[in-house]
C-alpha cells in the first residue's frame, strides 16, 4: 500500500549503511519529511544519541540522487567487472598492478560482485528514470569514445579541463 492510503504520519528514512555495520556511530540516516512528520522526531533524536548524522533532505532530490549513488555506481561496477571478464584479467593479478585508487576500485567492484545479483538487479533495474540515466550514461560514454577513435587528445584535455572545472574545490579535498 502506498503511504497516501495509510493514516497517521509519514516519514521517509534512509539508512546509508548494510545490515552488516554493528556500530551506527556516524553511520549516516537520511531523512524524507511526510506527513506529520514530527512524530518521527523521537527517533531522529534517537539516531543522533547513537552518533548517526542524520541529514535532512527532499524526497524528490534524494531519488535523483539515489539513482546515482546506487543505479549509476552499480552498474558502473557491472560495466567494471564485466569488461575484466571479457577480456581474462584475473582481479587478483590487478591487485599487482594498481595504485591506492584502483586498489579501491577494484575491491568495490569485487565487493558488488561478492553479493546477490538479484538485489542489484533490482537496484539498477527500479524505475525508468534510473534506467534512462542508465541509457543516458551510455550515449554519453558515446560522444566520449569518438575522442578515442578520432586520437583526439586536445578534446579530451578539454572534456577534462571542463569537468574539473565544475568539480572545483572538491577535485583538490578529494585529492
């Protein structure tokens, strides 16, 4: 039944972390006001007492921005892993030859590929604007792979030097 049948309050809740974590210290909670959404505010406190960052944000900009953090990374790991396949590279051998950052690459898509198929398939399968991103996502790569047929290298330098732009400060806290 969808919360809109149901009386009473109504608050969405969205724990960033498995079942697998026992200590919810700054775990972090993301929360949806409905309905009558103060009622929740015992919990939410609650949450906070046990260290949670509990984040308050619409429920709308968290679906869009779900469809990224679990649609998008998912089948990335699935694009990842699949490739590797195809072409016979033992992710052990990998292990050999990676920095720090695609040492953590590789165990994130090895973690992914660790766990039930189903349930991601399920993730990156959920609604069609996740799948139109999806498909998005792959006209995109489209555009980008013409640099490579075309050795553009000046493109890409100016596809880079663009989204570094829009990363900004972030590109520099991350590094």
């Amino acid at each position: 039944r969808r919360s809109s049948d149901l009386p009473g309050p109504v608050v969405g809740l969205h724990p960033l972390h498995g079942p697998d974590v026992h200590n919810l210290s700054k775990q972090l909670m993301v929360v949806c006001p409905g309905r009558g959404g103060e009622a929740a505010a015992w919990l939410l406190e609650q949450c906070r007492l046990w260290g949670m960052r509990v984040s308050e944000l619409d429920a709308a900009r968290h679906d869009e921005g779900m469809h990224v953090v679990q649609g998008l990374r998912h089948f990335l790991a699935l694009l990842h892993g699949s490739f590797l396949t195809a072409r016979g590279m033992d992710p052990r051998d990998m292990l050999e030859l990676s920095s720090p950052i695609y040492r953590a690459e590789l165990m994130m898509t090895g973690r992914i590929f660790a766990q039930n198929p189903e349930l991601y398939a399920d993730i990156v399968f959920s609604d069609p604007e996740r799948r139109a991103l999806l498909l998005g996502l792959l006209e995109h790569h489209e555009r980008l792979a013409e640099l490579v047929r075309a050795d553009d290298k000046a493109g890409f330098a100016a596809e880079f030097r663009r989204v570094a732009a829009f990363f900004g400060d972030f590109a520099s806290q991350a590094l």
